[in-house]
C-alpha cells in the first residue's frame, strides 16, 4: 500500500508547486485590499471581508471548480479549450469556416486568460518584494530591479519542466501553506471574535446591505480567488485526483485559517489596520518580517508558476484545435502528456510581464488590472459548462441551465464589481484578449479557406492513379517523400498533384507519409505504422508516433520499406515539406489587413525540418502559393 500511494502523495506536493501558487499566494493582497474598499469601522468591514473571502473559495473553488468543472476534462486535459473540444466532438473548429457563437465566447474567454498570464507573475511578484518596505524602508529604490531580475529568471527555467518544478517548488510551497495555517491560527486564538466570519449570512449581509461601495469590496474579494481558471488548465499536468486532494486537505484550510488570522489582525489594531500590509504582521518586526518577505517571495515566484504552465497548455490546445499556428511544443514528461514547454510564447509572456512591472511600477496600481479577466473568462467557464451538461453528458436541459444559473447568481457580482476597475488598468487584459482573438480568428479562417481550396482540386485516389498512368508526367529515378500531418489521404494526394504541377515530374517511387501524433508517451515501431498502397510504386504511410518520441522520417521509412517489399536508397530519397500560403485573394471574407496578418502568421510559424530528423541535403521546401 505504501508504495502504491507514496507516488500519489508525491504528485499532491508536486501541484503545489504549480497549481495553487496563484490562490496560495492570494492573502498578501486580497484581503488588504477588501478591507481598504469598505467604508465600515475596521471591525465590521474585516468580518464582513473575511466571510466574502472564505464563501467566495468554497462556492467558487471547492463547489464549481474542484467538483463539478474539473469532471469536464477532454482526454484528462482540463481548461476552457477542453470544453471548447467537449462542444466540438467530431466536427472540430479546423473544419469550420464560420464559427458557431458559443465556440466565440469560449475562444475569448481563453484570451482572457492570456492577458490574466501576463499580470499574475507580475503582481505576485511585485506584492512580495514590496514587503522589504516595512521591513527596510530605505530599500524601498530596489524593490522593481529585484523584481525583474526575479521575474527573468523564473521564465529562464521554464525549459526545465513543470514536473522537475512542481517537485522543487512542492516542498516550498508545502512550507508556505503550513506557514500561513499555523500563522493565522496563532492570530485566531488571540481573537476567537473571529470565527463569526464563518456564518454564511454575514457574506450575504455584505453584498446585500452595502450600497454602491460592495462593488470596491468585491473587487478586492475576488482576488482571492484568482489562479482559479489556472488550477482547472493546468489539470493535465497532474490529473484531477492530485489536484483535487491538494486543494482539500493542504490549501483550503490554510487559506481559511489565514484570512480569519488576517481580520484578527485588523479588530486588534483597527487603527492602523489599513496602513501598510496585515499580512506581514503576522509575525513579530524584525529579522521574522525579513524571513516572512523572503518566503513570500519565493512563494509568489512559485505562484507565478500556475498562470505560466497555464498558458502552455492552452497554446497547445489552442494549436490542435487549428485556432493558433504550430509552435515549438517539448513536451517535458513521459507520464503526463500535458507537461510542455513552449520557448516561443515563454519569452513573449516574460517581455509582457517586464513591461508591465515597469509601466504600472507598483502591485497596488497592478491590482486594478487584475480580477476582470479571471471573471470574465469564469463566467464564460459556467455557460460552456451547462452547455456540456446538456450537449455533452445528456442530461435534460432544465439541470444545464439551473447550473449555470446557480454559477452565474455567484459570479456575475464579483464580474460586475471588476468593471469598475477598467479605467484603472482593467482595459489593459481586454486589449491583450482581444489582440489575440483577432489572432485566432485570422489563423482559422485562412486555414479554413486554404483547406477548401485544397479539397476542390482533384485528391481521390483515383484522379491520381489515372494521373499516374497517362504519359503526361515524367517519371525520373529516385524516392519522393511528401509529409503531412494528416492521417487522411485525400491530403497528402492534393499536395501530390500540386508537387507534379511544380516539377513537372515525379520520382519512380513516391511515398504519401502523415506524421500523425498521438496522446501517449511512447508508441513501439511496430505497432506505429500503417502501409497502404495506393498504385504502382505509390504508398501512403501512416505513422504514429509518442508526443516523447521524435518522428524520426528516415528511420520510418526504412521500416515502412520492409512492409512496403521494396528497397529504398537512401541517398537518393527526398522529402518535400510544404508550406501553404495565400497570395491572391478574389473573395469577401478576408480584408486585406487580415490577409497580411495571416501571411505574417505562416510566415513565422515553426518549420523545422531538423525535428523530423531530416539531412539538410534530403529536403525540398516550397511554399505553396493558394488563390482563394
């Protein structure tokens, strides 16, 4: 038994690391942050705040997230592009020319996410060092250089794998949450008044009876659930069990021992319990403030981590989905295949952090910012799941819309309070998200188009045996090697035809080879290939391969060769790698403005024959120049 369960445990500590850094780290601001919102005597208001924050994590987190969204996993990845796949079921978003509505509120609600990922790491950050204030104040010049200094070394050993980081930053973050149980009970027992903060009717007191200010107060509240929409993305890095067992018996009761410590603090010093950070009074002025600072830091660091892995694995997502161009996806895990470690998006979200750090120059102005994303991408989250209910599960609609309804009465008044904030810097996530959704839509439908192209030109088998057969192509010696990335032949035979019409010519032996993908790890040679002739000295070859394996196109073809019962040269076979791209356009549906984006997108998109493990000398690359 121990031995069957030590792994487990040990994938619970690894998701604190990445998974709950963001929520974990969330009483170093949140609470402060409500408390300065009310306009009631401290006592009251820190009740009032404390009981907001607790319900806000138990409906929120525990009873949304954690029991019902994350049991709407797509091939045990978790994230709004995982309901957006759930939706799509066979007719995915690659297929489709005009997009349905609600596949466009989910892509705008992953876009959200991507402007919550650039602040995260930048606020958290920022909040931690900023502690170096109470306890120095004449350090207070080096609080932003530290910051970015922090800041590029956590994106610098992103390479390394969410798995390796999970486990070196679990131990860390595991001391961080007893830190923050143990602390705020110490403050608890000092101030048992407390504990009226747990009666639900105090919350709804608040919300109910505040007048305009609960907006500013909810506001605050709500960044105490932030990283939300990060625990339930980065669910395929560890499994929904790990996560889920992290959250129960590790981080919802440090949190809740926490805040209630926090409004201690704040009924025993109502003087100057909004001056400064209550977080760091937990501890006694001095060398433990020092300490605290330091392992707050480390943590908001960590915490950083969530929304990162996060972005990962909905740009992956994003990327099979046919909604963003093939990036360089490593894939850093043999165990869990959500584990990646994309370069391209890593250093754009770490200039975007940066900049962020330098413009809004303190985590009190970054707090405008933050929360309207993470609401707007959660109430999208509860109207893509009552759709699943619906669609997907089959359960008759009136359970799909009471959900939804129930999720919307809890968040749409912490999404409403956000709006509040969008002069102050909440325009800042909505202008990232919607950079990104133009994005989206521009790589869809240029796809979409070229696609349709391609498929009203002949690609049967047959159109290419009768091809083949006539004398109007000259057959020279040697092996041709087109690749795709599609298992269907139909593919492969279009880019066939449009290699013959280039050369004028083809090779005495031609071989249609799809380097198709799959969820495991690894995928023995032997059960990885499909050999299907299709005429006279033309195969189509499939080939799986492991998202850990390199589809390694000579050492392929070579066991292919045995089932194909010919001998292929290999210094005399040539790949060809196609490019598509648009260059004359006579239709409606894609502006010019859109058309150079779009040209701009293939034009950077990752293309490198050295994964297929292909020799330089081998490779015949062109781009293939579409009139749609």
């Amino acid at each position: 038994m121990k031995t069957s369960a030590s792994p487990r445990w040990g994938l619970v500590v690894s998701a604190l690391g990445v998974v709950f850094g963001d929520i974990g780290t969330s009483p170093l601001y949140a609470f402060q942050a409500a408390l300065n919102a009310s306009p009631d005597t401290v006592p009251e208001a820190a009740l009032d705040a404390a009981s907001l924050i607790l319900w806000s994590l138990l409906a929120i987190v525990t009873c949304k997230y954690v029991l019902l969204v994350m049991s709407a996993d797509y091939k045990g990845e978790g994230g709004i592009f995982a309901l957006l796949a759930l939706l799509a079921g066979k007719d995915p978003p690659s297929r489709r020319l005009r997009l349905p509505f609600f596949m466009l509120l989910l892509m705008f609600g992953a876009a959200l996410i991507y402007g919550d990922g650039c602040i995260t790491p930048a606020i958290s950050v920022l909040s931690a060092v900023e502690g170096l204030k109470d306890f120095a104040p004449q350090l207070t010049a080096f609080v932003l250089p530290i910051t970015l200094v922090i800041l590029l070394l956590l994106f610098a050993v992103q390479r390394i794998g969410t798995g390796p980081l999970g486990a070196f930053f679990g131990g860390i973050m595991l001391f961080w949450f007893i830190t923050l149980g143990v602390g705020g009970l110490v403050q608890i027992l000092q101030a048992p008044e407390v504990f009226a903060a747990l009666d639900p009717r105090r919350a709804l007191g608040a919300i109910f009876h505040g007048g305009p200010r609960t907006a500013f107060v909810l506001a605050g509240v709500v960044l105490a659930v932030t990283g939300v929409e990060a625990l339930y993305a980065d669910m395929g890095h560890f499994g929904r069990r790990a996560v889920s067992r992290a959250w129960h018996c590790i981080v919802l009761p440090s949190l809740i021992l926490n805040y209630l410590g926090l409004a201690a603090i704040a009924i025993r010093h109502p003087g100057t319990a909004r001056e400064g950070s209550l977080f760091f009074r937990m501890v006694p002025q001095g060398i433990a403030t020092l300490l605290l600072v330091i392992l707050g830091t480390l943590a908001t660091i960590i915490a950083s981590q969530a929304l990162i892995s996060g972005v990962f694995s909905l740009t992956t997502q994003a990327r099979d989905l046919g909604l963003l161009p093939r990036f360089l996806v490593q894939h850093t895990s043999r165990k869990q295949h959500g584990q990646v470690y994309l370069p391209v998006i890593n250093w754009h979200l770490a200039v975007a952090c940066l900049l962020l750090v330098v413009a809004f120059r303190s985590s009190a102005n970054l707090a405008a910012a933050y929360g309207l994303a993470v609401t707007g991408t959660m109430v999208i989250t509860s109207i893509a799941f009552g759709l699943v209910v619906v669609r997907v599960w089959r359960h008759p609609p009136w359970i799909g819309w009471s959900v939804t309804t129930v999720l919307l009465c809890l968040e749409l008044p912490f999404f409403l309070s956000s709006l509040v904030k969008f002069a102050e810097g909440g325009w800042f996530p909505i202008a990232i998200a919607c950079i990104l959704m133009t994005v989206m839509l521009t790589w869809h439908k240029g796809r979409a188009l070229i696609r349709a192209q391609m498929l009203s030109s002949p690609c049967s088998t047959k159109a290419l045996q009768a091809e083949l057969s006539s004398a109007r192509i000259l057959r020279v010696p040697g092996t041709c090697v087109i690749i795709t990335s599609n298992p269907e032949p139909r593919y492969a035979i279009a880019r066939c035809f449009e290699w013959m019409r280039r050369s004028g010519c083809l090779r005495e032996k031609v071989i249609l080879l799809s380097l198709v993908g799959t969820a495991e790890s690894h995928v023995k040679m032997e059960e990885r290939l499909e050999v299907a002739p299709l005429a006279p000295s033309l195969w189509h070859v499939i080939s799986y391969h492991g998202y850990m394996q390199g589809p390694d196109a000579p050492k392929i073809l070579m066991e292919a060769s045995k089932r194909m019962g010919c001998v292929l040269d290999n210094n005399d076979t040539f790949f060809v790698l196609p490019r598509e791209m648009i260059v004359e356009y006579t239709g409606k549906e894609m502006p010019v403005w859109q058309r150079k984006l779009f040209g701009a997108l293939s034009r950077n998109m990752s293309y490198a024959p050295d994964y297929f493990f292909i020799p330089c000398t081998q490779i015949i690359g062109f781009n293939w120049m579409l009139k749609v």
